[in-house]
C-alpha cells in the first residue's frame, strides 16, 4: 500500500462508525504549519469532556519497526526546530506490538488502519489496542523479498540451506512444499538479483550471506510469531532438558533459538533466557510445563509460529540442528530470529553468521 493510499484508506475510515470512537477529526487548523513534508495534515482532534488536541497527522506506507523508527525520529527531530509544533501522529496500515512500543517512547503518536491508536498528551490521551491487522495474509514472513514479487519463505530457507550445490527445482519445490511454479519464479527472481548464477542445469547460490542478510531485512519476525513472555523458577538447563524431554514423549514439533538454541563457543551472548518454537498450542504449553505469563521479568519466551511456517517443510522447524537439551532451529533462522532483535542479539547475527557458516 503507498503512501497515497494510506491517506485515502485513514479519511474513508474515519467516516465509519465505530473507527475511532468518541473522536471528532472535522476540524481542520487553517493556514500551513511549516514542515518538511508536504503530505501533513493539520487538524484539531476533538474528544470527550471538551478536550481537544492539535495534531499533524503524516501518512506512511511503513511497515517494519526500524522503518517507523526512523520516521518518528526524524518527526521528533523536527518539532524541536518548530516554534510551535502540533502533536504528531502517524498514520500507517498497521503498528505490531513491537512497532507500537518504539513509536510510544519517541514521543510520537500513531494511529493505525485496524483502528488502533496511540494519542498521548497534557489535554488527551486514548489507547486502542488488539484490533487485527486487516492486511495480514499467511506469506510465512516475507513482506515481499525483492519487492513486486512474492517469494516463498520456504523457499528460501532452503534454497539457502542448499549451499552452493546446483539449484535442482523439482527437490526444492518437494523440500518447501511449494509449487514447482513458485520456486521457478523465486529462482529467476534471485537470478536477475545476482544471488544465481551458472549456465542453464548447473546455476548455483552465490554471495549468500548478502542473500540471507536480504531475507532478514525483510523477514517480518514481530507479525507472523506470536510471542508469549512466561517465567518459571526451574533453572534454565535443567528447565530447557526438561521442555526437550516433554516434546520428545508428546510428539509436539519444537525448536529451541536465540540463546537457548546455540552452543556456547557458537555466539558470545547466552544468557538464561530460553525460547522456543512450538506448534501445540499455548495453553497447553503454559499448563505441561507450569509456566505463568508475566508482564514483565520473562525467562521464558514462547514462540508459536503461523501454519504456514509450523513445518519441516522449509518453516520453522526446518534442518533442526542436534543441542544437549534438545533440537535447535537451523542457522539459517537463528540469524533471521537474532536479526529481528534489539541491542546485543541482534549484533549477534553477524557473529553466529560468519561462525557457524550455515551448518
């Protein structure tokens, strides 16, 4: 969805009842607010009691969180150099839980195609949450590898997890549970990209680490994991044997990443937090391993991943690597997984990257 788009979509809402409730944005400011973007929209927001709050509402296409980021920033940035700067809000197609967090503390606020929103000033403050993404679609975590194309994450994890052998398209598709159509196209796409070369029968993967860098960029972690903070007092080896142990005599598919899904001479960064993927549901997780869900002060991360990636198939679960507690996620997702994290796991990636050179 471009940015134009965003503008039409947010006024069309704002029509509907029930969007935004209790709000009132029929009151243009007139005259311009000077501003370095052409597309804000000054207005004062009306709501409830009386209280109004002046806004500069600016459109965006943004979907990742490093995106938003930099967008709020340079807002931020911005209002500093204004004599009199309005609120400014950002409208955008949809805000995950980890975008919404980064938008809070910049200081900006945002409100989002599902409804949801964030406005937080002296006179007005209003926070809707949990309204779905009315855009999701299962792509197993690819917005759009290589943007206009769609390419399968299954795909890829594959085909990175091929190595430099001869890209055989019938194996791959099998290995991806993909269509064999889907996996040419991929190929040919990543041919005009320069990640495959080599004459007709014998083309390869070449400069994968820039391909998996690629992957990663655009590899939607926070939207298509579910991420359940739990804690338990058990100490984390024995707890990690423990949880290998359970899924091992219940059959249920897990995986463990980030620190819990690496040997120590792999990264620096372990730590006692453990996380794992799993495809049995979270209750039943929560209630085997008598785990409790807790705001804040997590030493257990649950992930469950969307069906489409809840596979050997080329998901998840694919190539799982052999720990002392228990199987591990391929190196191929550990990067994508600490990629997708802040501070020192996310500088971890690198380091497993050029370590472990996707064994």
């Amino acid at each position: 969805m471009r940015t134009p788009a965003v503008r039409s979509a947010f006024w069309e809402r704002v029509r509907t009842r029930g969007f935004l409730p209790g709000l009132d944005f029929s009151r243009p400011i007139r005259g311009r607010v000077t501003s370095f973007w052409e597309d804000l929209t000054t207005l004062r927001i009306e709501g409830g009691g009386g209280h109004s709050l002046r806004v500069g509402l600016r459109y965006s296409s943004a979907a990742f969180p490093r995106d938003l980021k930099k967008q709020a920033t340079a807002m931020s940035e911005s209002a500093t150099r204004m004599d009199d700067p309005p609120y400014f809000v950002l409208v955008v197609p949809f805000v995950t839980d980890r975008s919404r967090e980064i938008l809070r503390s910049s200081g900006v606020g945002f409100i989002d195609l599902a409804g949801n929103c964030h406005l937080a000033r002296e006179t007005m403050r209003i926070e809707i949450s949990g309204r779905p993404n009315p855009f999701s679609t299962d792509r197993s975590g690819v917005r759009s590898v290589f943007r206009g194309d769609r390419v399968s994450a299954r795909a890829l994890r594959v085909l990175l997890g091929a190595g430099t052998e001869p890209i055989r398209l019938a194996r791959i598709a099998a290995d991806a549970d993909a269509s064999l159509g889907l996996v040419h196209a991929t190929v040919n796409r990543l041919r005009r990209e320069g990640f495959v070369a080599g004459p007709r029968g014998d083309e390869r993967l070449v400069d994968r680490e820039s391909l998996l860098a690629k992957f990663a960029e655009e590899y939607e972690w926070d939207r298509v994991t579910r991420v359940d903070p739990l804690f338990t007092l058990q100490e984390p080896v024995l707890f990690r044997e423990r949880v290998g142990v359970w899924a091992k005599r219940a059959r249920v598919p897990l995986a463990f990443t980030l620190g819990s899904g690496v040997r120590p001479d792999e990264i620096a960064l372990t730590g006692s937090l453990t996380a794992f993927y799993c495809a049995s549901p979270a209750a039943v997780v929560r209630e085997e391993l008598q785990l409790r869900s807790v705001p804040t002060g997590a030493n257990v991360l649950l992930l469950t991943p969307p069906a489409a990636s809840a596979t050997e198939k080329g998901g998840v679960f694919y190539a799982l690597r052999g720990l002392p507690w228990g199987p591990g996620v391929s190196t191929i997702q550990m990067y994508l997984d600490l990629a997708a994290q802040k501070g020192r796991w996310g500088e971890q990636a690198t380091e497993l990257l050029g370590r472990a050179r996707f064994a």
